[in-house]
C-alpha cells in the first residue's frame, strides 16, 4: 500500500483561532515544535504555514528547511507570502531564491557591525541577543516584501 500524501499545518496560536478554519489538516505542528518536522516528512506532503516571519525561527532555518524541501519533493504554502509557494513541478523562480540569499547576505552585513552597536564578542549572551536582532529585522523585511505584488515587477 502506498504512503498516503500529508499535510501539515504549521500554527503560532491555537489552530483553530488561525487560518486553519475549514480545511482539513493531517498534522498541526506548532511552531515551538518546527524542529521535529523534517524528519516527518516524505515526498509528496505538504507543510503550509500563514507568516514565514511567525513560523520559522530564523532565516537559516527557513532557507535550510526550503533547500530540504525542494530536494525531497515536499510542497509549501505560505498564506501571506504567495510568492514563497513552491511544489516538485513548480519550484521557486530565480528572483525570490536570490532575493532571500541577499537578505542572508544583509543580515550578516548588519551582524558585522555589531561592535558599532556597542556588542562585544566577548559576551555570549549579548552576542545572540543582537543576532536576534538582526534576524528578526531582515526576516521582517522578507516578510512584508514577500506579501507585496512589487518582488516580480522588479
């Protein structure tokens, strides 16, 4: 018997308060728990999420699950980014992939600056507040250019 094709669900709030309403759904994964999902997944599924900049914890994280997931035939959606939306027969076009390795690029520009900032490599735990920082800043950004119409008129 053939796997029969999942999808799953990513969710920052209860499920059932979100966009979840109405559709069928084989897994929830809250967003907490978006580490475990990977592994879970095999050709075919699909993982639909409402906010990139909600749902994934961190720009690498975000790049590394879409790299898995182009190279293993799993499907995304994303609601509110439309242009993040790929499958096996319709992989991301050009501009959005190079668009989200720039912004990569940005954030390790602003990152480099961090003694301006007044962060000191010394201190740890200052170090990964500002990294924070500098990823939730560039992911914002993706986040709202990614839910405009002006990326591909570019």
């Amino acid at each position: 018997m053939a796997n029969k094709k999942k999808t799953y669900l990513l969710y920052s709030l209860k499920p059932d308060l979100q966009y979840s309403e109405g559709r069928s759904y084989d897994v929830k994964i809250c967003v907490d728990e978006i580490a475990t999902l990977p592994p879970m997944l095999r050709t075919g599924d699909k993982v639909i999420a409402y906010d990139i900049f909600t749902d994934f914890p961190s720009i690498d994280f975000m790049l590394s699950f879409f790299d898995f997931a182009m190279k293993n035939g799993i499907a995304f959606e994303s609601v509110t980014q439309s242009y993040l939306n790929f499958s096996a027969s319709r992989p991301l076009p050009y501009k959005i992939t190079n668009y989200l390795m720039e912004m990569k690029k940005f954030r390790n520009q602003i990152w480099s600056f961090r003694s301006l900032f007044g962060v000191h490599d010394n201190n740890p735990d200052q170090c990964k507040s500002f990294f924070r920082h500098c990823d939730w800043i560039v992911g914002r950004v993706i986040s709202i250019t990614l839910s405009t119409d002006g990326i591909l008129k570019r």
